[in-house]
C-alpha cells in the first residue's frame, strides 16, 4: 500500500526559507517520478516541481530558482527546500508518487507567508 505523508509546513515571514519532507513507503522509492504541488483555496492543484527516476528535476516557472527538489533514497524521503519565500507562495502542499500508472498523493502540510 502506497502511503506518501508530508510534513515540514509552518508559518513564516516574506523572505524566509523553509524545507518539506515528504516520506514514502509501499514502493521502490527512487524507482519513479515523484512531484510537488501546492493548492489555495478556489483553485485546482498546481505543479511545483517534479524529480524524476535519473534525478532529472523541473520546476514551475514561479519557483524556479528559489525552489529546489532533492529526496534521500535510503530515508525514503523527498524535500522542497523552499527559499526567498514569497506571500504568493502560501498554500497547502502536497506530494504525489506516480507509481506503476497510479497516481498517489499525501494529506498535505500547509505553508503561510505573510508579514
């Protein structure tokens, strides 16, 4: 059973920097593409970055170059270390594992930017 759990979420100021941890288990992590996507209220879920089997890495235009995508096999983990954070940046954030043509996401950890 495919089971992705977020964490790492919090309250900080314009400026900041901030890491996600997202934390796989019921498949071979390393093995397949896995993403970040965030959410705010009244709107689909938008692609953040994505990190694939060959540790290719692409992000969305709005973070690319303060965001960073990286995981750690054997703690079968993946990050966003999340820099330079912006107010347009708040959203809930989600992790999500595209595993042997099913797509599998976590309960999400809720990121605030703001003054």
């Amino acid at each position: 059973q495919v089971q992705l759990v977020e964490s790492g979420g919090g309250s900080v100021q314009p400026g900041d920097s901030l890491t996600l941890s997202c934390v796989g288990s019921g498949f071979r992590f390393g093995h397949y593409i896995m993403f970040w996507y965030r959410q705010v209220p009244g709107k689909g879920r938008e692609f953040v970055a994505e990190i694939t089997s060959l540790d290719g890495t692409r992000y969305a235009d709005s973070v690319n170059g303060r965001f960073v995508i990286s995981r750690d096999i054997d703690r079968k983990t993946m990050f966003l270390q999340m820099n330079n954070l912006k107010p347009d940046d708040t959203a809930v954030y989600y992790c999500r594992a595209y595993v042997d043509i099913q797509t599998y996401w976590g309960q999400g950890t809720q990121v605030t930017v703001s003054e």
